[in-house]
C-alpha cells in the first residue's frame, strides 16, 4: 500500500505537476504569440491598403493636375472643357463625376448632371481651397441623387501670378474603393476614417463594430492625406490553438513519463540492492552463528586428538613416521586456524571499542610486515602521518585486517616487487589506509566475488578472510574497496571515520 502512494506521489510530482505548470505556461506564450501573429498580420494588411490608396490619391492628383491645364487654356469658354471632362470620366470607372468650378465656387461644367444644382461654394471642402489655394478632399461622404456615395477631392486651377482662376473637383466613387479593397482581402474588416475621426468607409464592419475598443484594432497612418485605416485584429483560431498546445503537451507527456520510468528504475534498482545488502548481511550473520557454534563443537575433539598425536610422535621417532607425523601436525594446524575464523566470524556485533591511534598501530606491525616482505623479496615503502589519526576501534581487530590485507598481498606476489602503504587525511571527517602491491592482481570476473563468504581462488582459502575484514571495518563505521587490474596489483583502501 505504502508503495503505490509512493509511486503515485513521484508520478504527481514527476509528471502531473510538470504538465500542469508547463502545460499552463506554454498555454499563454501560445496565446501571446498567437496575438502578436494575429497582430503583425493586421498591420501587413493595413500597410497594404495605406500603400494602395497612397497611390489611389496620387494618381488621382496627377489626373486632376493635367486637366487643369486644359482648364487654364479654356478658361474663359469653360464649355470646351466639357467632352474632355467627360471622356476622361468615362475612361476612369474611380470617378463618379468631374466639374468645373469659377474662383467663387460656382459650377461653371461638369461631366454629368447629376450635381448641377449643387451649390459648391458652401461645401467645407470648396471654401478651404478658396481660402489655401492647395489640393483639398473632403472629410465627409456625399449621396448622389442616384444614390451613388462620393467623397470629392478639389484642385484650384492658378494663373502665372498664383491668382485662382477655377477649381477642378472629382468625385471619387466610394462603392469603386470598396471594391478595389474587396480583391485584396474580401473577408477583412476594415475602415477608412477621415482626420476627424469619422468613418467614411467601411469593409465587412458594423456600426457596433467601429465603436469597438482600439485595442481589437490596429491603425495605419496614410501620407497623402490626413486619413488614416483600421483594420480589425482577426479572431483566434482555436482550433489551431488546440493543436499546438496538444502538441506540446505530448512532447512534456512523452519526456516526463521517461523521466518517470528513469527515476523508478533507479529506485527499484536501489530497492533491489538494499535488499541484497540485508540478505547478504541476515546470510553472513546466519553462517557466523553456525560457524561459531560449530567450531566450539570441532576445537574439543581436536584439542584431543592433537595431544594424542603428540604423544605418539613421542613414542614413534623414526623417520618416516616423523614425516607423516609432521603432516598431521601440520593439517591440524590448518583446521585450527579456520575454525578460529569461524569464531572470529561468529562474534556478536557489540563490542569494546577504544580511541586508537592508527598510525602508532601501523608503526608497530611495521617490522613485522617488513621482515615478511624481506622474506617474500618485496620492497615495502611506509608513508604515514606525523600527526596523530585517532580512530574509534578494537585494536587487535584492526592489526588482524591490516596483517590479513599484507598476507594477501604477499602472496600475489609471482616475483620481487613493491608494497606500499599510506595513512592519510581525506577530509576533516575521514582518514584513507591504502595497501597497495604491484602483484599478479585479480581478474575482473572475480573481483566482484570478492566479499561472498567462502569465495576463494587459493588453493587452501577458506573465502572468510576478506569477508571477516569487512565486517570488521563496517562494524567501526568505515568501508573497505578493492582495485586491481590483472598483471598490474592490488588496492585496498580502507576509509575510517576521525575522533574529533
């Protein structure tokens, strides 16, 4: 039970909660780059027709430029302007209408009659270019009597002296713009608005629409005239919407749930290695005790028959049974070291401890392990500490690892080579015991069989005495770690914790 709210409480923090918060970030950036899209295209549209109608005015200017011309030459018969007003009306489908106007305003011609009853002079636009003799269109829309709408733009016709002499007014056809901007973008909506703000063409837009607040809209500036287009920001596409967010979120999905299965590998791999510690470590303890109980029922017997051997190697004294005498002795010598291994093995975990100080220790095996080694022709180099390292043990414990460790070493040996062993600080809190050798080393695939209890490549090992030195080192708090390469030796480091 406790295992599956665990693995369901690192499935939430692994992967609910990421996609939550990752799924509610990606959310909005989506949405705010889907509005600066949604923006950015706005203002190309708007451009577009800022350009276009730049151009519309421009044109339309220079049209009304060359007909002025002729409107000078024919100012006093105004009537000769009249096939030419409306021929060019008819060539231009932009123009609802052309005429001609005196310096006062007063309709002199026009291409239709559709405005002959117009009083021009009172038109806004006909009085400031009266007054500014410049190129004026006007902020209003007109309806004609045939229900056409126009917005008229007027150019004063001046002598060489500046004077006004006439005006030239086009009516521009608004349903013709209209429908110019149709080709463009047909389902945009969009609308011109005049300099006092007023709308004077619309596109696919309401009235509720154009009093819409300005941020659904974006504004392009015209440079011709003081009239600028508002182009409505196109509504979000939710459909798309959804589908990237979907992506995106099974992208988190596919890279969280590998994270998940990643972490719960290493868990179970945790697990499963915990749980071989505890049941190596309930086995050693399990053959400790049948070890401990068993030797006590050997040592009896053998204390027996070893006196019994002495008495006959008293009574028999001739050669050749002094050598098999010699071999009994010798075999029985054998059985006794392994059972005491066995008691070692079998001791109870509590134990009288002291503070040590370990190099004082190892200064005291020093002549015992050199004149092994002189024996064994192996050079061995000391590099202790001058500084006392207190560590917490069992003395005679620790000279049994380190002389265990050494005798390991020696026999490695297959010719004369070197032993070293270093004691040092390796932090504040721990002191490192190196013993290496330049021996025959230990292949790979046994390395890891190392620390199994009755493991052994020796012809006459037990399999206890790295077992039993372990236990020893872990009983004082520390660790013990083997290195060695096949052909190139040995290294045993032995980590202890430091009395402060």
């Amino acid at each position: 039970m406790n295992s599956r709210k665990g693995n369901f409480f690192i499935y939430f923090i692994v992967v609910i909660l990421p996609v939550i918060i990752l799924g509610t970030y990606y959310f909005f950036d989506i949405l705010k780059e889907n509005d600066l899209e949604r923006k950015k295209d706005a203002l190309w549209v708007a451009s577009i027709y800022q350009k276009n109608w730049d151009q519309f005015i421009s044109e339309t200017t220079t049209s009304l430029d060359i007909l002025s011309l002729s409107a000078m030459e024919n100012i006093d018969s105004p009537k000769k302007m009249e096939p030419l007003l409306m021929k060019v009306n008819q060539n231009d489908p932009r123009y609802g209408g052309l005429y001609l106007l005196n310096e006062n305003g007063n309709l002199l011609t026009g291409s239709v009659p559709l405005r002959n009853e117009d009083d021009f002079s009172k038109l806004p636009f006909i009085k400031e270019v009266i007054n500014t003799k410049d190129t004026i269109i006007s902020e209003h829309e007109e309806i004609l009597k045939n229900n056409q709408r126009i917005v008229g733009i007027a150019r004063p016709v001046l002598d060489e002296n500046g004077e006004l002499k006439a005006i030239l007014i086009a009516d521009l056809r608004i349903d013709y713009m209209r429908n110019l901007m149709k080709v463009l973008t047909p389902e945009t909506k969009l609308y011109v608005v005049n300099g006092g703000k007023s709308a004077i063409l619309e596109m696919n837009v309401t009235n509720n629409e154009i009093d819409e607040h300005n941020t659904h809209w974006v504004t392009s500036q015209m440079d011709r005239i003081p009239w600028s287009i508002k182009v409505k920001i196109a509504d979000r596409n939710n459909k798309q919407i959804g589908k990237t967010l979907g992506k995106v979120l099974f992208i988190i999905l596919v890279i969280t749930h590998i994270l998940y299965l990643l972490i719960e590998y290493l868990l179970l791999r945790r697990f499963a290695h915990k749980e071989r510690r505890q049941n190596e470590l309930q086995k050693l303890e399990l053959v400790g005790s049948l070890a401990a109980s068993t030797a006590h029922e050997i040592r009896n017997p053998l204390t027996g028959v070893k006196g019994l051997i002495q008495l006959l190697g008293e009574k028999y004294t001739d050669q050749e049974d002094r050598f098999y005498f010699d071999v009994i002795n010798s075999e029985l010598k054998r059985i006794n070291e392994i059972v005491s291994e066995f008691l070692i093995l079998g001791k109870p975990t509590a134990q009288v401890t002291n503070n040590i100080n370990i190099a004082e220790t190892l200064k005291e095996l020093k002549p015992l392990i050199i004149s092994e080694g002189n024996s064994q022709n192996v050079e061995c180099n000391f590099q202790l500490s001058s500084e006392p390292i207190i560590v917490t043990c069992v003395k005679d414990e620790l000279k049994q690892v380190i002389l265990n460790l050494t005798k390991n070493a020696f026999e490695s040996f297959e010719k004369p080579g070197i032993l070293e062993i270093k004691l040092l600080h390796q932090d504040k809190d721990f002191c490192k015991l190196e013993i290496s050798d330049t021996g025959k080393g230990i292949p790979k695939d046994e390395l890891g069989n190392i620390f199994v209890p009755f493991y052994t490549s020796k012809e006459t090992g037990t399999g206890l005495g790295l077992v039993i030195c372990k236990r020893i080192i872990n009983s004082f708090g520390g660790s013990i770690l083997i290195e060695s390469k096949e052909k190139m030796g040995t290294t045993v480091s032995i980590t202890l914790p430091i009395v402060k």
